[in-house]
C-alpha cells in the first residue's frame, strides 16, 4: 500500500484507493460480527469510506497503521449512529451520489462464514434464553425495537421503573454470560 501522507496531504488520489483496497473487507467483517447482518454490514461499510473520504483532511498520521486507526475510528462512529438512530442512515452516500453495492447470494454466504455469524447467533441464542421471560421480553422491545421506556413499560404493563431494571438486569445478566462464555475470535 503506498504511504498515505505525502506534501500533496493525506489520502489523495491512489492513496484513498489504496486504503480501500487495504481495510475494506475486515472493515465488512468487523461490521458484520457486530450487527450479525451481511447487508447491514454492507450498508455500514458502505457509509464509512465516504465518510472517511469527505472528512479526510483531518487525517493526522503519518503511516499505514495511523491511516487503518483512524478508519476504523470512523467505524466507530459509523455503528454507534446506526445503533442510536436505529438504521444506517445513507447521508453520507446521498451527500456522495453514491450507491451501496449489492452482493450476491453466494458473497453474502461467504461473509456470514468469515465472519462467524451462525457461531454469534448461535451463542446469543444461547444467552438470551438464559434470561428469565421478563427480562427478555423487556430488552427485545428496548433495544431490538427500540421502543423509549414509557412504551416499553406500558406494553408490559409494568412502571417505567421496572422496565428499566428489567432491561439494565438482562443487559448485565448478557456481560455476565459473555464474561464467563467470551464469543469466537475475530478472523480478521
């Protein structure tokens, strides 16, 4: 890969190319182990180097290494807004005029295979059904549908203060389980 920061500044050209090239299929992987969807992890990967590409002037290292830290920071932040939000938004794609990919049924397999997801799966089930029926009644309405409190709590018709603690009981009862039952290893 060709160094990234030269007098013409950082990623230009070949250079931001080069970092695609470089980072873009564990960038797919680290999303996909994380949201345990392929198309999802596509859309995220998607967003993030137009992001890096549109916020490239504040790039500040000075090596390959600086260059992957620093997209994966924006990865970060990337899934940190999907999982706020809800949805991965494609503003940076739209700002971009750029479209996300497709992939085919047989790269989707290939993904879910790199990426271990039937193992995640597979050991979130696990965890999940360690949960008492209460707490993960509570945490698919908080965190899979995202419903706030108030709604949470009115569907299960108990106070917002139940709902609260079932769900902060479940997600602790989750860190237990994954403390005690670390997920596979990242292939990447």
């Amino acid at each position: 890969m060709p160094r990234l920061s030269t007098a013409e500044g950082p990623f230009h050209g070949e250079r931001f190319a080069a970092l695609y090239q470089e980072q873009s299929h564990d960038l797919l992987v680290f999303f996909a182990r994380r949201v345990y969807e392929p198309e999802l992890a596509l859309d995220l990967t998607a967003e993030t180097f137009p992001q890096a590409l549109i916020s490239r002037r504040k790039f500040r290292g000075t090596n390959d290494a600086d260059a992957a830290r620093w997209l994966y920071g924006i990865a970060r932040h990337q899934l940190h807004h999907y999982f706020r939000n809800g949805e991965a938004e494609g503003k940076a794609l739209r700002k971009l005029g750029l479209e996300v990919p497709d992939m085919s049924d047989a790269e989707l397999a290939r993904l879910v295979e790199e990426s271990g997801l039937d193992e995640l799966r597979a050991a979130m089930n696990g965890a999940l059904s360690a949960l008492s029926n209460e707490q993960r009644q509570a945490l698919q309405l908080r965190v899979v549908h995202e419903l706030p409190y108030p709604e949470v709590a009115s569907r299960l018709g108990i106070s917002e203060a139940s709902a609260r603690a079932r769900v902060s009981r479940g997600l602790r009862a989750l860190a237990s389980h994954f403390e005690s039952n670390p997920l596979p290893e990242e292939a990447t």
